[in-house]
C-alpha cells in the first residue's frame, strides 16, 4: 500500500476512534451477576436516530457502546458508508440488525491492515472473501480471526445492535504459541 493510502487509513481510523469516544458512554458497572439488562427493538431504534444524526453530521458512521461485561460488550452502530475492513484476534462480532441492509463481506484478506492494537488489525478492504446482505431481523455472527467488512451502497442506511464476545483468551493464545 502506498503512503498516501495509509496516511488516509490512519486518518479514517483517528476519526473512527474519536467518535467513539465521544459517544460512547463510560464503562456501567454490573450491580449484580443477577441483574438483567433488557433493550426493546423501540428503544435500540430511538438510540439509532440519535446516532443517525451524529453519524450523518459527520462521517457517516458512529456508535456508542450499551454496557460492558467481563468477556462481552453490547453496542449500538449506525452507519450511512462502507466501515473499515476489521479483524478482532480474540473477539467475535455478532450482528443483530434492527434497521436498513448493508453487505457483510468476510474471510478473504485485509488490504492495507495495520494492527492499531493488541489483536486488533483495520485495513481499507477485505478482498477475496464471502458476499453476504444482512437485512432487519437478521443475525450474523463473524467469529475471532475472521476478516470483515461491512459495506453500505447508495443512500441506504444500517442500525445493528453489536455483540463483542470474547471467543479467545489473549493470555492462553500467547502462552501456546511461546509453547510452540
């Protein structure tokens, strides 16, 4: 990848990273390992448009993370344009789409991937991978290790609830490899 694209990746990346924070609540703490946390589809769409706005005043994506657990965190995401190609070495992603279509690409490979974190690698495009439209009322899971994009076409639009679970332990995966 030549220069000029990274520094625009790392740019796309900065920003990403910034609306992030700026939205995203900080971390709930569990009041207890019994107590429920409950979201409607009403509630999750309401939280949606809020982020509709954000996102459409800005980049054309945002979310807001719901709460977080000792191995997952639930999300919120909205996004109007293509999202970065992503990879999550020890967490899967699982997507609950409560609004709009978009086109999950997976698998293949990340062009241009730089790890902006332990275990955490975001290119420009997954390529050669799976084609896959995920619309209201679907639910699609992309396991740790997997390469994914998602890819918004023309004036459509995308809200999903987004469940970050811990498939792999970091500790373990280090430890076996130095094993090796």
């Amino acid at each position: 990848m030549d220069q000029l694209s990274q520094e625009i990746l790392k740019e796309l990346l900065q920003k990403e990273r910034e609306e992030k924070a700026q939205y995203e609540p900080a971390p709930a703490v569990m009041s207890s390992p019994t107590a429920v946390d409950h979201w409607t589809p009403a509630v999750l769409l309401e939280h949606g448009e809020r982020l509709r706005h954000v996102a459409l005043a800005g980049t054309g994506t945002t979310g807001e993370t719901l709460k977080r657990y000792p191995r997952h965190t639930t999300m919120l995401s909205f996004r109007s344009t293509d999202g970065v190609a992503e990879l999550h070495r020890n967490f899967a992603d699982i997507f609950v789409v409560l609004d709009g279509r978009a086109v999950l690409a997976t698998g293949g490979r990340i062009i241009g991937g730089i790890e902006i974190e332990e275990g955490e690698i975001r290119g420009t495009k997954v390529e050669g991978g799976s084609l896959l439209e995920i619309r209201a009322g679907d639910v699609a899971h992309v396991p740790a290790g997997v390469p994914h994009q998602m890819l918004v076409s023309g004036d459509r639009t995308f809200t999903a609830m987004v469940i970050k679970v811990q498939e792999k332990d970091l500790e373990q995966e280090i430890e076996a490899e130095n094993a090796a």
